[in-house]
C-alpha cells in the first residue's frame, strides 16, 4: 500500500483523520467529530512512534492521487476524500453547502462521474447521530453533461439538502 503513495506528499499539519474519523481498535477508541487524545494542536500525533496500527495503515484518498495539488490537503480543501469499495467519497468538514459547491469540489465530482466513477458525498446530521451518505451519479449525471455550472451547482445543493435531510441512525457507543 505504502508503495502507492505519492512521491514526497506527506499529511504535514493537517490532522482531519486523526478528528474525523471514528477509530474502534483495542489501543484506540473515538467516536468521528472527535479529535483524538494523542492529538497535539499544531504538532499532530503524540504517539506517532507508536500509534496503533489502523492509525499506521489509513490514508485519506488525497495521498494517492497525483493529480490532485496541495489545494486538496483536507485541512485546505476542507474536504477528507475517502476511497469506497466502489468509488470515493467526499466528506465535508466544514460546512457542506460551503465546501462541497466549490469549483475544486465540483470539478472532481464531475469528473469522477463522467469516467464512471462511483462518487457519493457524507455530510453530517446532527450531533450524536451517524453521518448521511449520499451517491451522487445518477442525480447529476446528466446536469455534469450539459456543463451548466449554474445546473451543476444547484443540483449539488440539493443533493446536500437531501443528505441533511436525511434521518440517520444514533452512533453507536464505543465499545469496552
């Protein structure tokens, strides 16, 4: 997996995994949303040397796609890419009608979906309450083909209206 990775891109300070994601290892337990107890503010990992092996092994989609430049950090883009089994998702960390209606947004998810890509956005709900994932191609398929970017935008902004919308399940507790 290590050998993928892009030449000399390395995360820096940006920390959006070690908060964003919800980590359930015997050596680490946090929900997403959460920063970790290892993390240092402007330092990053306090255990780095010796940090579990999920922690070891994860890497958000921006560490292996070349083509994409430093402006999709996560913490620049706001914006943690997620591979998928069948494609990538886009979790907004900020605010999603922000973030995810951007031109950098809009133009991977565009084309993500004309090379037929799976592409699917996470949004969160509400706190205490599980993320909501939303697949995207088949309702902009047709607005990305008509190259709008007034269509494209729209439609994007309902596609996160309709994530926000959604009732999601409760996060389940961590377990002992």
């Amino acid at each position: 997996m290590m050998e993928k990775l892009v030449p000399n891109r390395e995360c820096g300070e940006c920390t959006a995994c070690c908060i964003n994601l919800r980590i359930e290892e015997a050596s680490l337990k946090k929900h997403a949303g959460t920063p970790c107890s290892h993390l240092i503010e402007k330092k990053g990992c306090g255990i780095y040397g010796e940090r579990p092996e999920v922690c070891r092994n994860w890497y958000c989609a921006w560490r292996f796609m070349a083509q994409l430049d430093s402006e999709w950090r996560p913490d620049k883009s706001n914006i943690l890419l997620r591979f998928a089994d069948d494609g990538l998702i886009l979790e907004a960390i900020k605010e999603p009608h922000t973030v995810l209606t951007s031109e950098l947004a809009l133009g991977i998810i565009g084309g993500g979906i004309e090379d037929g890509l799976s592409v699917s956005i996470s949004v969160r709900t509400k706190e205490g309450f599980c993320n909501s994932l939303v697949k995207l191609n088949d309702g902009l398929k047709s607005v990305i083909a008509s190259r709008d970017g007034y269509r494209v935008r729209n439609a994007m902004l309902k596609a996160i209206n309709i994530a926000l919308s959604q009732k999601t399940d409760p996060v389940s507790p961590l377990e002992n």
